[in-house]
C-alpha cells in the first residue's frame, strides 16, 4: 500500500505560488492570441512571484520550523529566508525582462530563437513588433527551481531542482535579440559545462547513498558522524560540492561565467547573477551544515582554499577586462568568494554569526549587482547595449543620474561604506574572524583593495573623462526599469545607513532544521 | 547620559546643505555659492557655541548622544568629543567658510557646474565633522572611509591636468588602508565579544579592555598603517604630493588641513589608548619614521619646482612633527602635537590658499614661472609672507608655539630624535624662504609678463599647465607686470587666517586649556611618563 505523504500547503505555498505561475504560463502560450500575450505573461509572472514573496512573509509571522513533504523539503529560517530573497529578486528581474521601451525593437529577446541568425528570416524578424513572451514561464520555473533548490532537504529532490533551475536558464540565455550567436555561444557554453556539473552532482549524489544508504540530509549526517572519513563518503561529498561551486560560479569553476555573462540578454544576465548566487549558496549552506556538519574537517580546507582562489581571481583577472559585463562577472567570482568567507563563518553546532552574515550578503550583492546591470540595459549604442568601457567615457556629464546610481553600485560592489556592501562584508567578515579564520579575512581584504581598482575605473571614466565624440547614449527607461532602480538603489543605501532591521531578521531566520 | 545635539546637528546641517545645493537648478550657481557659504557658517557657528558648552575641568567627553544603530554589530551612532576632537572641529568650522570664500570662482570655467564641487564640499565636512565626533569604532571607521568619496570626486572632477590618476591614486592609498583597519577592527570586536561577553564597538568600553601583548601588536599595527597612510609618515606618503597638487585649491586645503589629521588624531585615539603596550614597543619605530620624514620631506620640498607639490612636501616634514610629539609620550609634547595639529591647518591652509591666488592669476604651478609679483601685489605678497614665515614656525605666528612645544616635550623623553628633528626647521626657512624669494622678489619675469602698459589685464587663467614658453622669452624693454592685488573677496579670505596665525601666536592659551586635559589621560592611558603638567 502506497502511503500519501503528509504535505504542509501552508509551508509550500510560496513554491506552488511560483510554479503554478510557470505552468499557467505555458498554457497562457499556447491558448493566448498572440497581442495578450505579452501582458498575461508578464502578469502572471509578477503575481506568481511577487505572491511567493508574500506567503514567504506571511510564513515567518507565525513562524514553525518544519520539515514537510515526507521529509524531503525542510521550511525552516534559512529556506524561508532565502526563498523571500529569490521571489523578491526574481520579482524584479521580470521587471527588467518586460522593459519595452529601451530597444527600438521593443524587447531583448529575439522573436524566434530557432531561426538561424543572419538569415533572411532574422533580418525580417528583426524589426517586427512580435516579442517573445516564452521567456516569463521559462523564468519563472527557473525561479521556482531555485525556490525549491534552497529548501530541499533531501539529495533527490536538491538534484531535480538543480535541472528545474539549469535548463530554463540554459534556454534564456541564448535569446538576446542583437549579437545572437554570441548569445547562442554562450547557451551551448553555458549548457555544456552544466550538464558536467550536474553529471559531478549526480554521481556524488550516487556515491554519498551508496556509503550512507539515505539520500536524506539528516539521515547523511547521522551516519557522517559515525564514520565520516569514509572514501566513498568523501568522494561523494567532493563531487557533491563541485556541482554546486559550478553553479555558484566560484573559482576555479567559473570558466563558463564571463562568457554566459557576456552573451546572455542582459536582463538574463541579471537574473542569473542575483538569484542563481542565491540559490546555489542556499544549497551550499545547507548540504555542507546539514548533511556533514558533524564532518566539517573534511571540507573546510577545500572551502577555505577555493574561496582563496575564486578571490583571487575575480579580484586580478576582473582589472584587465575592458567589457563592462565581463568585468562584473569577474566581479561576481570576487564576491563568491567573498561569501565563502561568511560560509566558513560558521560552527559545526550552527553558531557564529556566518550563516546570518552569508544570507545578508546573498540579499545586498543580489540586489546590487541585479541593480548595476539594469543600468547597463540603459546604456546603448546604435547596436544594442554600449558594454566596452570606452563608451562610457564622461557619462557623467551627458547623463547625470544615470552616471550617480552606477557610481552607487559600484561603490557597494567595492564595499564602501554608507552602502549595503559595506555591511555585507562587515558581517561575513566578523563571522569569519569570530571563527579564528583571520588569514582568509586579510586575503578577502587585500582582494577588495584590488577589486575596488576597476569598481573605481568604471566611475573615472563617466565621471573624470572627456565625453567621447562616438559614445554611447543613454536610454529613457520605461516604468519596468525605473521601478527596478528605484528599489534597488534605494535598498543599496538604506541597507548601508540602517541596516538594523534586516540583519535582525537574518539573525533570527539563522536556524536549520535537521 | 544627557543628549547634547550639537555634533548632531554639526554632521546633519551640512549633510542636509549639501543634498539642497545637489538639488538646485544647474542655473542658480550663485545661489549655490551663497547656500554653501551660510550652512559652512551655521556650522562654525555651532562649533563655537559647543566650545562654549564644553567644561574644560568636566568629563573626557563632553556633549555626547547616542542612538543604537546597527544593534547586531552592537554598533551604535555615539557622538562625543574630548578637547583633542573640540578643537578640530573648531578647526573645521573655521576652515570650511573660508575654503568656501577662496573657491568662489573654483568651478566657474570648468565643465561641471559649481554647485556640484559646493555639494560635495559640504558632504565632505559633513563626513569630518562625523570622523572627529564619532566615539564608536565602527561608527568612526564608516565616517574614516566614507570620506574618500566626496575628496576623490572634488580631485577627480574638479583638478588639474593629471586628475584622473592623483584621485584613483589618493583613494586606493586610503582605501588599502582603511581595509587593513577594519582587520582590526573586527579584531578589537572579536577581542571584546570574548572579553565582555557582548561584542561592542564602545571607544569607552574598548579602553577597558586587557588585550594580549601579542594581539594588540597586531592590532596596533592595523591601525597605525591606515593612520600613517592617512597622516603621511614617510614610507606611506607618497599618495599627497599627487594629491595635494592635483586637488583644487578649496581640495587641497582640507586635505592637509583636516583630513589628514584624521591619522595624526587616530594615534592619540585609537592607538594610544587602546593598545597601551603595543604603542611603547613600537614607539621607537615610529619615532625613527616622523624623524626621516621630517627631513627627507624638507629636502624633497627644497627639490620641488611645483609650488603645490612644495607646500605637499612641507606638510609631510610637519607630519613628522605632530608624530614626533605624540609618540614621544610627555603631555607637553603631546598637547604641542595637537596644537601643531590645528596650527598646521591655519599656516599651510593659508599658504595653499595664496599660492592657489597667485596661480588663479598666472594659470601655472611652476615657480620659475614668477617673479618680481610683490611690486605689483603687495597685499599678495604680505600673505604668501605671513604664511610662510608661519609654515616655518617664526616666533610670533602659531606654529612657533606648537613646533616649541613639541620639541622641549619631546627632549625631555627622546632627546636623539629632538636633536635631529630640530634640523628640520632649518631646512624649512630654506624651502619657504627660497620660494617666496624667487615669486615675489627680483626682477619682473614669468607668466605674469605683458608687454607696454596699455595692454589688457591678464587673460583670464587657464588650468594648471606651465607656460614656461613665455618665461623663457627674453624681457622686453618696456616689459611690465601686470597682476591685480587681492580684490575683497579675497581679503576677507586670507584676513581671518592671518589673524589666527598672530593670535594663536601670542595668546595660544585658549586652546591648551582645552586640548591639556584630553592629552594628559591619553597619556596616562599609555601608562608611560606623564610628564610635567606645567607649560
């Protein structure tokens, strides 16, 4: 007799908020007539994720850390926590999708993505009203993949949503409407370096059952603590973190990140830099606290040497590029590391401060960086996005607000104080000291210095050069876009003068359940 | 613990100034001139009014409020000042409406309008204000960085030819810095989470503290680099002659006036007091930097054809000075340093400021480029004099009072380093004397050149730039100079501060009184020889 599993909808009300949103979107694709479509869409996934982002709320009033669904998804602080911070930021990433105004041809993406680029059909395409409107379901299932990724609690159900998460994504980012077959590269790119790291997870995955018998997380970690060192086990784990690190884009397991980054639709490149970070470290935390809390001198050096590394690298290699997206991909590797640090800020019992700090961090760098790619959107040439930095050059003067709320970013990018930076990284670095890993701490701090240097560059050259005779020009934006600044400039300095509420509530939500 | 809102209201007027003068029509840069100089007032104003409330005899610090701020860092927004931070912030108060007066036409050829380079002038002393008052660590840490942002857009955008390199070169200098200091700083947190049980960020609570010997040498020394790099002890220092000569004239002014006393301010707050041990085993050390400075930065002013850079290269031989005075441990030598500290700000202010007159009429930074102007200028001249002879510490002027102080508090204690440091007065009349001699004295020459007498005045000046073409040209028979004098405006700039630099130099008393007490505890902090009370 098959027995039903006992399912809490309350606690899942935000992921069957998200997902229903997805799959009435599809049907909204293909029952829709065609000049609807695009308002439904964009609707529907605002109301889906927007409404998760609510019950999200709703759920911490009256707040009961369970685990539900037959043990396979835990709702607990962290899950709720980060679960907010996806909806939220998916929330605006849907804003960014849906600006209509910035592109003569009225949207990012490209009408029909199997039309081979450079065709006759393309050049037709291309100056047709038509816009795509697949992309809000595909987003959407995307957001709920990482909703679901940071609540699972259970091996299986963390792998499945991983490929939620992954495909959707590998799809969209080969939509952009101008430079397709970068963008088209960087799909293929994108697609077959996730397959490899999915393939690392699953195999992991396969051997962390074979040495524990359970794919459940508390269940991995009872038998951690009895025997941890276990090859089988420790092989598993590695695989396990690999795949995760990859989607996490931390160095060395970064090599996709410049260039999806780079080719993907900038919206789409927004989204993955905001959420995906969030998800992935989601899933970090949890499998690294939960399944092998007990185990953690089996992955502390390994973590403590790739934060190192992905510093490191995203701090020098970041100095030498000169395309805008690319530098703020560097950028993203940086702050991966960055939240290593606040990673490692945390105890094997779950004290410290490092799981609240890291959370904090995922919520200020999400909103930042979503914000400093929207203003990238707004910088354009006659060939779409202006990204090489000389096309920047004395922004300041032609466009001055435009020029102020980059300058703003970017100076929370580099942790300036007075901006939500600042306190993120305050926060995993007292977490990292607090737990006596002071030599990652200098080594976060001298990488700052080094990525504060192209932060800094970027704000030279709009404000401190020349005006460019061929510059770039800076679009209107429309209401979408506006709404996304707005939120996330004024998110970036209120979390930077008064903090105080945000952290409080990270520090409260700062519990697994097991 | 009584709420006393003048520091408040000292950080949020001119912070509140400056979102008003960002928010004018791009037209009304008059108004924004006339704005920035009446907030700069108020803030004067409430700098006298807080010495006035402030009780010399009373509490270490005096006029404190304090709201929690960021309660899970327990970080509050503590304000409170002690004699050391009343006088700066006098310092400030005076400064500012002057820079203010002396900038009036700064910005008017540039291509960014003026009200931009007033806001952030007014944010900047805002910024100051918050590093002077602030009494939390962490909250002074926020004012110590966020300050690079206002300086780095008044140089950036306002500077001259080589802006873009002298702003990134201050900031990532500062930066680098201030992230070594927050190391420690998160330290000094971790050290009171385990000492305390709560972890504060309380400069009063902090004090109490019994660090470890070993950590608070690391903790020391993080502090100090940023402090030094702030300060600049010489092998830091190489970020301000850039800076100094690249800031506009109102930048560069409160960047060795004010802003790098936050280094010299840091060692008597932050370095002394909280890691007692730490300071005497390193006090050699630092001795060995200020004495080095004091003279390797004499001679490179000597070398400085660049009047900027030569004013540069002065404030850092008088770093040498004020750190000489504070790590020599005697309240003499310590009241001396931070007498020099405000002294400093009025003799080297007024000399940027003259030397910023004279290069508004030439368009050059370059000495040779002038010659003979005192004929023509006298009331230039007596100014660039005042100043100079005030920069090399004649008896009479201010700096006289502070450099003695300094340096019979310090013999006491050091006498090797006094004796050596005391060569670097010499080498100071030479560096200002030889300057004022060769721009204002001696035969007409340079920039300032036209030929007959019906010409028109001088055209109006160009950004920095040497125009050494003309002064190579041999002189023409009927060769003049034509200079303007001061006009009022700038009268009414350069009056105040020759005031204070013959006040402050007869009748310095007012200040001691204030600065004695705060300087005194710092000292018995340090637990070293407290020295003679008597002055």
């Amino acid at each position: 007799m098959i027995e039903v599993p006992d399912l809490s909808f309350a606690a899942l009300a935000p992921l069957l908020l998200v997902l229903g949103a997805a799959c009435l979107g599809v049907l909204v694709e293909a029952f829709a007539p065609r000049d609807v479509r695009h308002p439904v869409q964009v609707t529907i996934a605002l109301v889906g994720t927007v409404g998760a982002l609510a019950a999200t709320l709703l759920l911490t009033v009256d707040f009961e850390r369970t685990v539900t669904a037959g043990g396979a998804l835990a709702v607990d602080g962290p899950a709720l926590f980060l679960q907010a911070t996806i909806a939220g930021l998916g929330a605006l990433s849907i804003l960014l999708f849906a600006e209509r105004s910035l592109d003569p041809a009225r949207s990012a993406f490209v009408v029909s993505a199997a039309v081979p680029a450079g065709s006759p059909r393309d050049r037709e395409l291309l100056t047709t009203p038509r816009v795509q409107t697949e992309v809000y379901p595909l987003a959407t299932f995307a957001i709920g993949g990482m909703m679901l990724f940071v609540a699972a609690n259970d091996l299986l159900i963390m792998f499945v949503a991983l490929e939620v998460l992954s495909l959707p994504l590998y799809l969209i980012s080969g939509m952009a409407r101008r430079r397709r077959l970068l963008s088209q590269e960087a799909a293929v790119k994108y697609f077959l370096l996730g397959a490899f790291a999915s393939a690392f997870f699953l195999y992991g995955l396969a051997l962390v059952y074979g040495a524990t018998g359970s794919v459940r997380l508390s269940e991995i970690r009872e038998a951690a603590s009895v025997d941890g060192s276990g090859t089988l086990l420790l092989l598993g784990l590695g695989l396990l973190i690999v795949g995760l690190l990859f989607k996490a884009s931390v160095a060395p397991f970064h090599t996709w990140t410049p260039d999806v980054y780079q080719g993907a639709p900038t919206p789409v490149t927004a989204f993955m830099a905001a959420c995906t970070k969030v998800a992935a470290f989601g899933a970090i935390l949890r499998l690294l606290y939960v399944a092998f809390g007990t185990a953690e001198w089996t992955w502390r050096p390994l973590i403590y040497a790739v934060a190192i590394v992905s510093m490191v690298i995203g701090a020098v290699l970041g100095l030498t590029q000169t395309d805008l997206k690319r530098m703020l991909a560097y950028s993203s590797v940086a702050h991966a590391g960055f939240l290593l640090t606040g990673v490692l800020g945390l105890g094997s019992g779950g004290e410290g401060s490092g799981l609240a700090a890291t959370m904090f961090y995922l919520l200020t760098y999400g909103l930042t960086t979503l914000g400093a790619f929207a203003v990238l959107t707004l910088v354009r040439d006659g060939d779409g996005e202006a990204t090489h930095l000389s096309q920047w050059a004395g922004l300041g003067a032609r466009s001055p607000l435009t020029a102020a709320v980059m300058a703003l970013f970017l100076l929370a990018l580099a942790g300036i104080p007075l901006t939500a930076g600042f306190t993120g990284k305050f926060a995993v670095f007292r977490a990292a000291i607090e737990q006596g890993a002071w030599p990652l701490t200098v080594v976060a701090l001298l990488a700052s210095a080094v990525a504060a240097f192209f932060y800094l560059r970027v704000i030279v050259l709009m404000y401190f050069s020349e005006p460019v005779p061929d510059g770039a020009t800076v679009g209107v934006p429309g209401i979408p876009t506006t709404i996304v600044l707005a939120v996330t400039a004024t998110a970036t300095l209120a979390l930077g003068i008064l903090p105080g509420a945000v952290l409080d509530l990270a520090e409260q939500a700062a519990r697994f359940v097991g | 613990m009584s709420a006393s809102l003048y520091l408040v209201a000292m950080i949020g007027v001119p912070a509140v100034g400056a979102a008003v003068v960002a928010a004018l029509p791009r037209e009304r840069s008059l108004l924004a001139k006339q704005v920035t100089l009446g907030v700069s007032l108020v803030v004067l104003l409430l700098a006298v009014l807080a010495t006035v409330a402030f009780d010399v005899d009373g509490d270490r610090f005096q006029l404190t409020s304090s709201i929690s701020w960021i309660p899970d860092f327990g970080a509050e927004f503590a304000l409170g000042v002690d004699g050391i931070a009343l006088v700066m912030l006098l310092l400030i108060g005076v400064l500012v409406p002057l820079v203010v007066g002396a900038s009036w036409h700064e910005a008017d050829a540039g291509p960014r309008p003026p009200r931009v380079f007033f806001a952030w002038l007014l944010l900047l002393e805002a910024m100051m204000v918050g590093v002077f008052a602030a009494t939390d660590v962490l909250l002074f840490y926020v004012f110590f960085e966020a300050m690079l942002v206002p300086m780095y857009f008044l140089i950036g955008s306002f500077g001259g030819p080589r802006r873009q390199y002298a702003a990134v070169k201050f900031f990532l200098y500062s930066l680098v810095g201030g992230l070594i200091m927050l190391a420690a700083v998160i330290g000094l947190y971790v050290v009171s989470t385990s000492q305390l049980g709560e972890g504060t960020f309380a400069f009063d609570a902090l004090r109490q503290l019994d660090i470890d010997p070993d950590v608070q040498k690391l903790l020391f020394l993080g502090f100090f680099i940023a402090f030094a790099i702030k300060a600049p002890l010489v092998p830091f220092h190489t970020w301000l002659p850039d800076s100094g000569a690249e800031a506009p004239i109102g930048g560069a002014v409160l960047l060795v006036g004010v802003l790098d006393k936050v280094g010299t301010f840091g060692f008597l707050r932050y370095c002394l007091p909280l890691f007692p041990d730490a300071s005497r085993f390193f006090a050699p050390l630092v001795l060995v930097l200020a004495v080095v400075g004091i003279i390797y930065a004499a001679l490179l002013a000597m070398g400085q054809s660049d009047m900027k850079r030569l004013v540069s290269y002065t404030s850092i031989s008088h770093f040498g000075f004020i750190a000489l005075g504070i790590f020599a441990f005697t309240t003499e030598a310590g009241t001396g340093a931070v007498l020099y500290m405000v002294n400093h700000g009025i003799a080297t202010g007024l000399l940027f400021v003259v030397v910023g007159m004279l290069i508004a009429r030439g368009g050059s930074r370059e000495i040779g480029d002038y010659g003979g102007v005192a004929k023509h200028a006298p009331k230039l001249a007596g100014a660039f004099l005042v100043a100079g002879l005030a920069s090399l510490a004649l008896p009479g002027t201010n700096s006289f009072v502070s450099e003695f102080l300094v340096l019979i508090g310090s013999f006491d204690a050091r006498p090797v380093f006094t004796i050596v440091a005391t060569a670097g007065i010499i080498l100071a009349a030479l560096y200002i004397l030889l300057m004022y001699q060769r721009t204002m004295h001696g035969p007409p020459r340079g920039v300032l050149l036209v030929e007959g007498e019906d010409e028109p005045a001088v055209s109006p000046p160009t950004r920095g730039g040497g125009a050494t073409a003309l002064a190579a040209a041999p002189a023409p028979a009927r060769a003049a100079l034509r200079v303007r004098d001061l006009d009022r405006r700038e009268l009414a700039v350069v009056a105040p501060l020759i005031a204070l630099i013959i006040g402050l130099g007869v009748y310095p008393q007012p200040l001691l009184d204030l600065i004695e007490p705060a300087v005194s505890a710092t000292i018995s902090d340090v637990g070293a020889d407290s020295g003679g009370t008597d002055r």
